[in-house]
C-alpha cells in the first residue's frame, strides 16, 4: 500500500554523510587527536582528507555528483578550543561551508556532536559532569545562532549508545572509561544533553529566526535476530537487546522519561523531543541467550563462523551485508510515528562492485519500506570520501570517492554513479512523497 505523506522538501534528499574529525584535518583541541597523540594507536588522523583547504573543492564534486543534501559535523574544539572562547574563524569556515552548499542547492543536515569533545570539556569529568548537558547546549546556542539561518535540519548526536558503549563501557575509544556505573550516568547525561539542545535550538528558530527546523539525533540501529529461532529464550533475548540497543534512547527523549528497569525511573522537563528520526544502519547481528542477571539479559552476539551459511556477504572490516534488515528497521519505527532520515548507511570494501551492489539493494530497501508507509525523507550513504574510520585509521575505504593520502587527490568511484541512479529511481517511482 502506498501513503501520501508531506514531506517538507521539495524532493527526496540523497547524498552522503560526513564528520569533521574524520575528514578535516588538524582537529588539534580534541581528545581523540590527544588519544591519537598519545601512542594508543597505531595510527593518527593529521591531515586526514584535509577537507578544511579543500571543502571548496569537495562541495563542488558533490554537486557534479548530482546529490541534493549533504550531512557534516561542526567540530565542537575547533569552535570552542577553550571554555568560552570562541573562535570566529572556525564558525566562518562552517558559514562557508553552508554557503557553498546553499549556492548550489545542497540541503544541510548539520550534526552538533560526532564522538569528538574538546580536551577542556574532558579535562573537567567530560560526560559524566552534571553541567555536562549544559555545557554542550551553551556550544549548540552559540553554533545555531550563528549559523542556523542556512539551516533546516539538525542532527545533536550522533550515535549516543555507540559512542557510551565505546568511550565509557568498553573504554576503546577516548576517555577509556570500563564503568557500567559511568556509563549509566553518561547514558543519562546524553539524554538529558540532547533534550537540552532540542530546546535550545527550537527557542532560537522561533525567536529569532522564525523559520521551521527539525532536530532529531542519528541512532544507530542494528537488525537482530536469534540464534536459534526455535528457542524461546534467544527470541526474548532479542527482544531486550533489540529495545536496549535501538531503541532506549529514542524512547527515552520521546516519552520524557529517563527509565531502565530496576536501575531509574525520573521524568525530563519535556517529551517529543524529535521531530524526526535520524537511523544509521549497517548490518544485522544473530544473538543468542547468556543468563539473566544484569548484563547477561542482553545476550551474546554469536560468532560468523557459526552461522556458516545463513551468514550473506561481508565487508572488509566482517560486517554482514544485510540489506532486508534496513527494511526491517525502517518498519520497526513505525510505531514512532515520525519521519526517518537515513543519516549513514554504508560498506567499508576496497570492491567497488560490492558497494555498486550494496548500495542498489539497500536503497532498494528504503523504497519497499516508503510503499509500505514508512515515511522516509532521504537516504545519506556514508561516506563521501574514504576518510579516518576511528581506532581502526585509514584502512577502510568506505567512500564513493577514492582519496590518495600521499597527495590529497580525489577519485569518484564509479558506486557513485549507482547511488545517482538508484536515488533518482526512488524519486521518481514515488512522486507522492514529494511536498
Ligand atoms: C558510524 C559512525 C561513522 C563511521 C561509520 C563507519 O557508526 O557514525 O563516524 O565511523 O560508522
């Protein structure tokens, strides 16, 4: 069945995503370019696709490209490399960004948060301080003043559950916290940080600027299914994880309520605090029962091996091609009752015909969900350039475009002409979605 639904552009928004850590360079008052520095990897960002002297450039390839939107980060240190001091040269250079983008119809989707804190914020205690959310919202302020007339959609974090799972509970990625207790806490904090900014922004829009505006988060959302589908306890076990990981946030900001079983239970000053939601998806996990105490009711992710042949194609870095589970979450955020921007969806291969591939067949997805009434305002692979993958360097190549590090050239890959096709086909095969 295919629904009419407004949506509030004028066509399908498609193109790529982006971060400024990862493709900036120099992002020098940050802790992961502290952590970088501080021998903990093997590798360390520098330049990266020196994307701050080249964004001209880079601007104009995605608008040879044909893309119509365009999702970055602004980089919090670069704005604010100390605690209330602002650097106007930074926010000039987003101006920039947004100008470029502006002169050739790009629709801006700008990310507030993209793993990266400056190292004064984490000096101080970081996401575990109470004025945390605070802190966070004083940037956002002073970020969406500036720059929000050129701006229609926000996104204020990104990942919050990855980046609390990576940073405070598995303590792999700066500040190399191993807390379940922090974690909780930083859970709490990004909620409350997120709500904080929800406001923040809306008050300016209609104070000062009196244009719509649309925030949401990107939530990174997994398709789970169990390991054995006979078992009753590896289904209810996906059942929890499936809540935990995908949805507690999104609820959570939606209902106004910080709640988890047992642990607290304590209202926020406001509900609906997305007027979208934002997904990044990547793969789908089989999962199976481990206990039921504490972290153990989230079950275990089971091993490729042992799925052997129910397991489909996998990146270079092993994650399972899985193109119907983006079909599956999209329809799993129905009962949300809110429009979905795919911020990220994308494969690390150096296979360009594999990603000509996943890139047809996963947007192919989004367009059986859009028939079945899921209200999907645009697709953002990422990314846009093969760029700096976190812990794991320069290695994967997740980009539509081919960097030579050596000498910072650009090389489209031919994908990039299959995001085109399959985007366009999408447009037009759903004329109706259009406002
Ligand atoms: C997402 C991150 C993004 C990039 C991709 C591969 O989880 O948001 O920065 O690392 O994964």
């Amino acid at each position: 069945m295919t629904e009419k639904y407004e949506s509030p552009f004028s066509s399908f928004l498609w193109g790529t995503a982006t971060s400024a850590h990862q493709i900036e360079g120099n992002n020098r008052f940050n802790d992961w370019w502290e952590w970088e520095q501080s021998g903990r990897l093997k590798h360390a960002s520098g330049v990266a696709c020196d994307h701050y002297r080249l964004f001209r450039q880079d601007i104009e390839l995605i608008s040879k490209l044909g893309h119509n939107a365009y999702r970055f980060s602004v980089e919090w240190s670069r704005i604010e490399p100390e605690e209330n001091i602002w650097n106007e040269v930074a926010l000039a250079y987003y101006g920039d960004i947004l100008r470029e983008l502006k002169s050739r119809h790009i629709e801006p989707i700008v990310t507030l948060h993209h793993f990266t804190n400056p190292v004064w914020f984490m000096r101080k205690g970081g996401w575990l301080l109470p004025d945390a959310p605070a802190l966070f919202a004083r940037f956002v302020k002073k970020v969406v003043s500036v720059l929000g007339k050129d701006v229609r959609l926000w996104i204020t974090i990104n990942e919050p559950m990855i980046y609390l799972y990576f940073s405070y509970l598995l303590g792999d990625w700066p500040p190399g916290n191993h807390s379940f207790k922090d974690s909780i806490i930083v859970f709490k904090n990004l909620v409350r940080a997120h709500v904080h900014a929800y406001q923040v922004i809306h008050q300016i829009y209609e104070s000062a600027l009196q244009t719509q505006v649309w925030v949401s988060i990107a939530q990174h959302m997994t398709h789970m299914m169990p390991c054995r589908p006979n078992s009753i306890r590896d289904r209810l076990v996906v059942t929890l994880r499936r809540w935990f990981v995908n949805f507690l946030f999104l609820e959570a900001v939606q209902n106004g309520m910080l709640f988890f079983p047992g642990l607290f239970c304590e209202a926020l000053p406001r509900k609906k605090s997305l007027d979208f939601i934002g997904i990044n998806y990547y793969s789908r996990q089989f999962v199976r029962s481990k206990g039921w105490i504490g972290a153990d009711m989230l079950g275990d992710m089971c091993s490729q091996d042992h799925h052997g042949k129910d397991i489909c194609e996998c990146n270079s870095l092993g994650w399972e091609i899985y193109p119907e589970g983006l079909y599956q979450v999209l329809k799993s955020l129905r009962k949300l009752k809110l429009p979905v921007l795919i911020a990220e969806n994308g494969i690390c291969t150096t296979d360009d015909e594999q990603r000509t591939r996943f890139i047809r067949d996963h947007v192919a997805a989004v367009h059986r969900a859009i028939r079945e009434s899921v209200q999907v305002w645009g697709y953002l692979y990422w990314s846009l350039v093969d760029n700096f993958e976190w812990d794991k360097g320069f290695a994967p190549r997740f980009g539509i475009v081919e960097v030579d590090y050596q000498t910072q050239t650009r090389k489209v890959k031919s994908s990039a002409q299959e995001l085109e096709r399959s985007c366009r086909k999408l447009c037009h095969g759903n004329e109706n979605h259009a406002g």
